[in-house]
C-alpha cells in the first residue's frame, strides 16, 4: 500500500510543476487563436471550435490540480 502512495505522492508533485505551465500556454494560446479569427482561412474557422474545447479542457485540467492541491494542503 505505501508503494501505491508514494506513486501517487510522486505523480502530484510533477503535475504541480507542469499543470500551471499547461495552463498558461493554453490561455496564451487561446487568447493568440481568437484574435487571429479575422486573418483565418475558412478551415481554420472550421476547427476552431475543436481546438477551443481542447485548450479549455488543458485549462481546466491545469487549474483542477493546482486547486485540488492547494486544498488538500488546507485540509492537513
């Protein structure tokens, strides 16, 4: 069982550096893509919205882990 633990301890202590990184870089991006819409070709217009749902998915999963983090940090 402590093996199990300690995966998971190592698992949260890499997703703490990375996930705020991510989740710059997809609002960074995102921000990028909706103020080049006008300058766009048609099928980038097309998959637009496909790439909106990624980079806002990568936010959220960003942001997800640093609050569930930082709460369990209050909880201790």
């Amino acid at each position: 069982m402590d093996g199990i633990t300690a995966l998971f301890t190592n698992l949260r202590d890499q997703l703490i550096t990375l996930a705020p990184i991510v989740a710059v870089l997809g609002i960074a991006l995102w921000f990028i893509m909706n103020s080049l819409a006008p300058v766009m070709p048609d099928w980038a217009q097309a998959a637009k919205g496909h790439v909106q749902r990624t980079l806002v998915g990568i936010i959220i999963v960003g942001g997800a882990t640093t609050l569930v983090t930082q709460l369990q940090g209050l909880i201790r």
